[in-house]
C-alpha cells in the first residue's frame, strides 16, 4: 500500500513540476483569427497577427472545417507564390496546436485551392521568451525545424479558455505552494 502512495506521490510531483515548468515560461495559446473569426477565408490575418507578440514557447491553435481548409507550413518562396507544393509541415485535423518552439519567422497558407490567394495566410514573427524573473532567460536552445516537430497531442490542443490564455504569478504561485506540499508528502514516504 506504502509503495503504490509513494508511486502516485511521484507521479503527481512529475505532473505539477510540468506544469510549473510550462507556467514559469509564460507560454501563450492563441486561437488564430480570434475572437471574431477562424481559419477562415473571411479573417484579416495580418491585421490579427500585428495585435499580438508571440514569443518561443508559445502555441498556435488552429480552428476550421476539415472538409474546407487545411494548415499548410511553407517557406517564404511557398506563402509569397500562395504554393503549397513543397511543405514544411501539414495539419488537416480541424483543431491543430502548432507549437512556435523557436526564434524566427513562420508562413502558413490554406492549402485548398484559391484560399490562400483569397487571404487565409498568416506570418508569424517569433521573438525569443521574455526574461524569467530574477532576470534569466527562458529562451529555449535550439529546436529542431519545424518540420520536426508534431502538433501537440496529435493536433488536438488541451483546450484553452480563451483566444490567448496566459499564466499569471498568482497561478505560478499556487503550482509552486503544490509542488513544494507534495514533495514534502514525498519525504514523509522515505
């Protein structure tokens, strides 16, 4: 019985630590177009992209009909000639997390006919994170090509509460005081 407490104590500790880790970054979800649209053929996707800073860690949510749209990941060459035929990566599973895991710039088209022509592109500038506090960097090392790096859960998201949802101290605080109880619960087993 001790040895079972103890195995779900660490499991709980691994999964806090997680998302402690995630908090502290202060990663962002955004749901593209939102809150007024979608990947769509009706959203301004520049307009929706200048109101927002998107740093390395963050997370693109992308949100369509399946049977309509797709996310295509292009190189520059591909967005600016609306071309998908060579990708960098593609998503079709209408609710597709893309995570923005490193600096530079991101192009992503629809890749059905006409669509990116009729505006469903989008440029993302990645900027590193912002300094943690106490004035670390959490910028990441350097990631694999985007090509390497799957949607997160097979293309579906855990579902954000809003169109960008970011941590706040006081949440990093709470994960902090639960983390710091469960790893004294763990020292009561040894």
């Amino acid at each position: 019985m001790a040895a079972s407490a103890r195995a779900l104590l660490i499991v709980a500790v691994a999964a806090a630590a997680a998302v402690l880790a995630t908090t502290a970054m202060g990663a962002t979800t955004y749901t593209v177009g939102a809150p007024a649209g979608s990947w769509d053929t009706r959203t301004n996707y520049a307009q929706w992209a200048s109101a927002a800073t998107f740093r390395a860690g963050d997370r693109l949510v992308f949100r369509y009909s399946p049977a309509a749209h797709d996310v295509v990941e292009v190189t520059k060459a591909g967005y600016d000639a609306c071309s998908a035929a060579s990708p960098i990566a593609t998503f079709n599973s209408g609710d597709d997390t893309v995570p923005l895991a490193a600096v530079g710039t991101r192009y992503f088209i629809c890749g059905f006919p006409g669509h990116c022509a009729a505006g469903m592109k989008l440029t993302v500038k990645v900027e590193a994170a912002a300094a943690a506090p106490g004035g670390s960097s959490t910028t990441p090392s350097p990631s694999p090509s985007p090509a390497a790096l799957p949607p997160v859960n097979g293309g579906r998201p855990v579902t954000p509460s809003s169109s960008a949802s970011k941590s706040g101290g006081v949440v990093e605080s709470l994960v902090g005081l639960g983390v710091g109880a469960m790893a004294a619960g763990l020292m009561v087993f040894y």
